[in-house]
C-alpha cells in the first residue's frame, strides 16, 4: 500500500463512521507563541478540544503536515524525519474510549482496511500513579477484541500520559499501538513500548478525561474527547515490510533526483548513503515550509532560522558527495513538488517562490563556504609553524560562528594540510553557544496549546479591527500574512509593498481606536463558504477552509471567515498603540502592537 492509498483508505474509514472530512491546516501556526511550526495533527484543533464548536460537527478526519525539528541530529538514520504527515481523527465530546478503540482496531486489522494480522498488534495503556488510576478500561476493551494480556504493557506517565501543556488544563492518558517486527526479544520484559527495535508505534488515542486544577488534582472533564495520530510514513513502511522510511516509494523519486544531481549510486557506500537521506529529508522540508500559504523565506531568527539551518545542511551534505561547485536542491525540489501536489495543491502553486528562495539560499551559502575557505587560508602559515600541528577549537568555533563555516569542513581542510583541530574545545564553544540560543527560545520550541485567556482573545478580536483599518488606509491589496500573540503583544503581517508612511500608521492606529471606543457587539454564525463569500467576508490569505465556517461580524465594521475566539463587545479591549511597522520579507509588512 503506497502512502496516497493509505490517506484515502483512513479518509474513507472514517467518513463511513460519520466523521466530516476537514482540511489539514498551514505548517505555521497563528496565535500560537510557544511553537515554530504545527508539530501534531490536533494543533490547529486545540480551541475546538478546549470547547470551542467545531462548524464541521463533533467528528472529524484529516491528513496534516507536521514539522518536528528537536530530532534534526538524528535524521538520516533510518526512522527520524523532520517533516512528516499526520492522520488524524477527532471526537468532541462524542464517543470516548469504547468507540475510539474498537475504530482503531477495525480500520487496522480488518480485510477491507489494513489487514494487519491480530497477532502482529501489542498495545500499551497508562499504569496510573498517586494522583490517576491505571486505565484498566481501555486495557479491557482491547482483551475483549482479542489482544490478550502478554501483549498490554501498562507504562508510566513518560510513556502514555498526554499533557497538560501548561500547569493545568486538559490531559489524560493515551492508548499507543505498536507492531511487531518478528526480531526475538531482547528479554522476559520485552513488550510494548520496549525500545529495542522489536515493537514500532504506529498510532496513537489520546483520551482527554481529566482537568488538571491549580492545586494539581486531576477533576475528570464534564466533556470528553479523543485525539488520534497515524504516521504515514512509518505506517507505510510497516505495511509494505521495509526496514527504513527511505525503503519506502515515497523517498524512491527524491533519492532518484539526488543520485542524479550528485552522480552517486545509493546503497554504496553506508556514510554517503546516510548524507543521501540527510538531503532527501531536509529538501523536502524546506519544499514544504516554502511552498506552505504563509510560507517564511530564510533568515537568522524563529521559522526562518530553521528553514536555513535545513537548506544549509542539504548542501553541505551535497559536498559530502562531491558536488562542490553547483547548485543542486531546485531539482530534487521539483521532483518533492510533483510527487505531492495531489494531496498538497499549494507546492505546485508556490512552485516559483520556492525555486527563488533556494536558488537564493544556496548561492549565499556557497558565498559563505568561500569566505570561510579564504580565512581559513589567511591562519593557515602560523597554523603550519605551529609544531604541535592542532588548530584550536576556539579557532574553528570563530569560523563556525562569524562565517557560518561548518565544523566537518574546517576538519576536512585541517586533515588536508596535515593538522588537526581540537574537537573537545570547538564542542565546548559550540555548547555554550547553544546553551545561550536555547535560553532565549525556550518558550518557542516547548510546544503546546493556543493561549485561551482574556488578554490572547483581546489580542485575537484585535488583529480583525487591524485588518479592516489597514485595507482602508492602504487599499483592497492587504492580505492578512500571518499573526503571532503572546500575553504582551501582538504581531501582524499583511501584504503590502512599501513602507508604511508616519501619517498612514497614525491613522490606522486612531481607526481601530475608535472601534474599539465604540463598544461594537461581536457576533458570530455558522453558514456555507459561498455565502459568507457573498456576504463579503474577509478569509484569511492561503487558508484551507470546511464548506461550513464560522463567520465572526464586529458591529457594522469587520466580517471574517475565523475560528476564535472573540471579546463579547469591543469597549474591553484597552487602547491600540503601534510600537513598530517594519518589513516582514519581499512584499510584506510587519505590525507591532499593543493594548494598554
């Protein structure tokens, strides 16, 4: 089974169990200050678990596009992947474990569906602690379908617990299911969950039961529901008993494109063939991140920062198989494009922005490569002199860190010249360095739900009377890029070619001021995209969007396609103040703001 078959067959499944089919969402999340990009299929369903109406129902599926990079050292091995696809199945408030599980087990074990033999399947289910019993319940309905107690590993919270993200908040424990590979046992306790390689994950129920309080006991929630997630790509590599995701048809056309660009015959050689994986994952992520609605272009800071670090590493991966003096990833791009614009339209649509931007990317960085090579050069005489013949760390680091010189590279020229460079103290350096980074980006990379207070939703209803105040003053061409609050700002990105002049920021300020003075009532309707299309609304540029949506009036002043959530009447809002508007990328603009 090929991963396009997989996607259908879930969609399919699920919509036979009277789920509404929805749209994957963009890679990069609104209003979500604590991640870079969406990093599981329930993150843009988060405002629908807490509460909030879903206009699709209290069932649904879909397929989404993920983006994980806390593992980026260990791609290129066979399993980790740094963008990956997500199915998913939601209930809000519908069935719980009962329904969830016997689903899983039929869509995985039946002829019709997967067809996965009942005794290949193990599961896992939570042990409990001093504050939560063990969830013998879902351990009683996976025996009563045939799973029988050798193949239940109850496990600690590390293990099978799903949040909260914050302090408190909704949580409770999950259910994952597992496959065995057929290797023997590395021990009598080897089950479920074990490590070894013998038992691979393949999905996931999270049972959202309790409500964790302030004082940290755990109250079991009015309002229950299930989140669920299926890897494609590990699933289909089980399904079609491969060793490696990179075994799999869907890397066979990107490797295909690298052993072209590169000339080099994968499967030769076991260290070039982990660069070839290297290349083929990080290509297809800045592909995705390119070719994304709200896509980011390469920079030094947040999403942006990533998307370089992946384009750089690609390259440098390239001259790990001797291609030195070319550009090699639009080619293996458009193959990542043509193998999924079926299922993800937009690749093809942004096709030419993507091609720019690493055509771009990876002629600056070929510059950089130069430079690097040219000041290695210039230490080059007193390094030789030098009878001990070792480079200091503290050397390597300063071309790692004002050149953006790799440290392989560094390496690579000291061993041609006979010398060798202290690794121990560049790994310090190195260290100390990512130690500092990480501090000032804790809260983007810890992950976790949307904030739903008072002062986020203020900010939210806020980014809408912005929106509106900024088409007036500058024109119909101003297209919401994206946002991002936090508890202490708001962030908006719009379309717009130049910068916006004193006068015009003065008078988008006092515009949204008065609607906010003006007390209008916020009011929402569920209707058909056409007829909110009709009515006027405003859609968020490059979204996805059910044919029933939610339509959000801000009295006689704003109307737009939104999920939420709002302020009840304007007036609660506090004064509007832009801090700074500044450019965002080519042919965008970016608005800083506050309410006092």
């Amino acid at each position: 089974m090929n991963a396009q078959e997989l996607r259908s067959k879930y969609v399919e499944f699920f919509k036979s169990k009277a789920h509404a089919q929805i749209q994957g969402k963009s890679l990069l999340p609104d209003n979500d200050p604590t991640v870079l990009f969406t990093t599981a299929g329930m993150h843009p369903l988060v405002p629908y678990l807490l509460g909030e109406p879903h206009p699709a129902g209290n069932r649904l599926v879909d397929y989404q596009k993920c983006i994980r990079t806390g593992d980026i050292d260990s791609v290129g091995d066979p399993s980790h992947l740094t963008f990956f696809e997500m199915l998913g199945n939601w209930s809000l408030g519908d069935y719980f474990k009962d329904g969830a599980i016997r689903m899983s087990f039929e869509f995985l074990t039946s002829a019709e569906w997967l067809g996965i033999p009942v005794e290949k399947l193990g599961v896992t289910v939570f042990e409990g602690d001093d504050t939560v019993p063990r969830d013998d319940e879902s351990a009683a309905i996976w025996k009563a379908l045939g799973i029988p107690e050798s193949r239940i590993s109850y496990l600690p919270r590390a293990d099978n617990w799903w949040g909260p993200a914050g302090t408190t908040g909704p949580c409770g424990p999950d259910s994952e299911m597992f496959y065995d590979i057929g290797k023997e046992p590395c021990g009598p306790k080897c089950g479920p969950g074990c490590s070894c390689g013998k038992w691979l994950e393949i999905w996931n129920d999270v049972f959202m039961q309790y409500n964790k309080a302030a004082d940290g006991s755990y109250e079991p929630l009015a309002r229950k529901c299930v989140d669920t997630g299926m890897g494609i790509e590990r699933t289909v590599t089980i399904l079609n008993g491969k060793k490696s995701v990179y075994d799999t048809e869907i890397f066979a056309p990107i490797i295909a494109a690298v052993e072209k660009v590169s000339g080099y015959t994968y499967g030769s050689d076991p260290e070039k063939d982990k660069s070839v994986r290297i290349i083929c994952d990080h290509v297809r992520t800045a592909t995705f991140i390119l070719g994304d609605p709200k896509a980011v272009s390469p920079s030094n800071v947040g999403a942006g920062y990533v998307l370089r670090r992946l384009i750089r590493r690609a390259v440098r991966h390239g001259h790990k198989l001797g291609i030195e003096d070319r550009q090699i990833l639009s080619p293996i791009a458009a193959v990542v494009v043509e193998k999924f614009k079926g299922p993800y339209p937009e690749l093809e649509e942004n096709w030419k922005y993507i091609k720019t931007e690493l055509d771009s990317e990876e002629e600056k960085f070929l510059e950089t490569l130069q430079k690097g090579e040219h000041e290695f050069e210039k230490l080059l005489p007193n390094l030789i002199k030098d009878p001990r013949k070792i480079m200091s760390g503290r050397m390597a680091f300063k071309l790692y860190d004002t050149y953006g010189f790799p440290i392989e590279l560094t390496d690579e020229l000291a061993q041609e010249q006979g010398l060798k460079v202290n690794r121990e103290e560049f790994d310090e350096a190195f260290k100390k360095h990512q130690e500092l980074s990480r501090a000032g980006s804790e809260q983007i990379f810890k992950g976790g739900l949307v904030d739903q207070g008072e002062i986020s939703t203020k900010y939210h209803t806020a980014t809408h009377l912005l929106h509106k105040a900024l088409r007036m003053i500058l024109g119909d061409h101003v297209a919401q890029k994206g946002s991002n609050i936090t508890a202490e700002r708001m962030r908006f990105d719009f379309s717009h070619g130049s910068p916006m002049s004193p006068e015009e920021v003065q008078k988008v300020q006092d515009i949204v001021n008065e609607q906010i003075q003006r007390d209008l009532q916020v009011t929402m309707k569920v209707m058909n995209l056409d007829d909110a299309k009709a009515l006027g609304a405003m859609a968020l540029f490059g979204e996805k969007y059910e044919s029933q949506v939610k339509v959000y009036s801000i009295g006689d002043f704003s109307t737009e396609v939104c999920g939420g959530p709002h302020v009840e009447h304007t007036g609660t809002m506090g004064k509007f103040r832009i801090q700074k508007e500044q450019s965002s990328s080519a042919g965008v603009r970016r608005i800083r703001a506050v309410l006092e």
